[in-house]
C-alpha cells in the first residue's frame, strides 16, 4: 500500500520535517531581530517610508504607481494588477532605517514591474497556476495515498513541484528589488547607513531563500518514495 510505503515511521522524513522547523525559526527569528534592531534608529532626513518610496518611483518611471497601508507588521507587498504598493503602518510612516529599506524595496517591485522585468513577469503569469497548485497539491496527494492510486500520487507531487519552481523564481525578483532598493538610496545621495539598510534587506531575503531550501528538501524526498514505491 502507498500510505504504508509513505507515511510509515521514516527517520529521513523526520529528520526533513525538524530540519524545515529548525531553518524556518531561525530565519523568522533573525528577520524579526534584524528589523527591530534597525527600527529604533532613525535616518538623518525627514522622509518617511511611504515618502522616499514615492520618491523612488517617481525618479524610476512608475510615478503612477499608488501607495497606501495595511495591517500588521512586514506585511508589505506590491499587486501588480492595479500597480499599488502596501506598506505596514510603521513603514509608511516612519523614516527609520527599516521603514526607508522595506519601502524601497516594495517600491522596487514596481520599478520591476513599469520596465518589464523578466522574471516578475514570469511571476506573475505562474500565480494563477500556483494559487491552484498551492490550494490542492497536498488534497490530491493524500487521496493518491489512501485510494493507492499512484497516478493521483504523482500529480499531488507534480503540483507541488510546481510551487518550488515559483519560489524559486522568487528569488532573483526579489534579490533584484533589493538591489534596485540600495542602488537608488545611494545614487540619490540620501544619508542613511546603508549597512543597516543592507542588513534588513538581507534578512528578508533570507526567509524567501529558507522557504525555498524547505521545499526543495521536501520536493525531493517525495520525488524519492514515488520512485521508490513504483520499483
């Protein structure tokens, strides 16, 4: 039977399983101490977030591009269906160095997005896939288990395979956001630590790069046992 095969005691599984908790909290712990620590320290002009990201885009080409705020903390994000930018509360409205770097970073996004940047393109036209195979794969995946239908099996896992590649595609938009990010902070002369700046952009980089590493652990050891279990 494949939940048998599967899902019995496998110490390679557990050991991925307290790997991806053990990577996973310390990327979240490092971000979180990371943008604390640069919170506190203000920069040296009076901008806030939402005010040198708006500068940016103007400066960039995407002045057309809207901004406001959301709920929550480090829950910004660009939508490039209506080219809006959303800041956290704190980073729209104050000017620490945090708030400076993860607003022109997500102002980045939009740069990206006014000059037809490759691989946010790309993105963009995986997300509907994605938000299916997101939503489903593990569904498909356990009744392939359970009703020992291999090839339910190995379309859960093709799906899920689909979400690794987005997030592997993931990684160099947002890399190239944050370079976009520092690269117009230095070129427009505004006086802020740009090691602070680079710090904090780092750290959130680094949960993209985590969630990626799980899921491609993840990814293989089902690529193994679906291989293993046709044998």
């Amino acid at each position: 039977m494949l939940y048998g095969y599967m899902f019995g005691f496998d110490p390679i599984y557990m050991g991925i399983v307290v790997v991806s908790l053990v990577i996973g909290a310390l990327s979240q712990s490092y971000i979180k101490k990371t943008y604390a620590r640069w919170s506190q320290i203000e920069t040296s002009f009076s901008l806030t977030g939402a005010q040198i990201a708006q500068n940016m885009l103007s400066d960039l080409g995407s002045a057309s591009t809207s901004i406001g705020h959301v709920d929550g903390d480090l829950t910004d994000y660009f939508d490039p269906r209506d080219n809006s930018l959303h800041l956290s509360l704190a980073n729209f409205s104050q000017a620490s160095v945090a708030s400076v770097a993860v607003a022109c970073h997500e102002a980045g996004h939009a740069v990206q997005h006014a000059r037809g940047f490759v691989f946010a393109q790309l993105r963009s036209l995986c997300v509907p896939l994605v938000n299916f195979a997101q939503n489903s794969w593990s569904v498909i995946l356990f009744m392939g288990v359970f009703l020992n239908v291999i090839q339910l099996v190995q379309f859960g896992v093709l799906l899920f395979f689909a979400v690794v590649i987005f997030q592997i595609i993931t990684l160099p938009v947002e890399i190239d956001a944050s370079r976009r990010a520092l690269a117009y902070l230095r070129q427009a002369g505004t006086p802020i630590d740009e090691a602070g700046a680079r710090s904090v952009l780092i750290a959130a980089a680094l949960t993209y790069v985590s969630a990626a590493l799980i899921s491609i652990l993840q990814l293989v050891y089902m690529l193994s046992r679906v291989r293993g279990s046709r044998d």
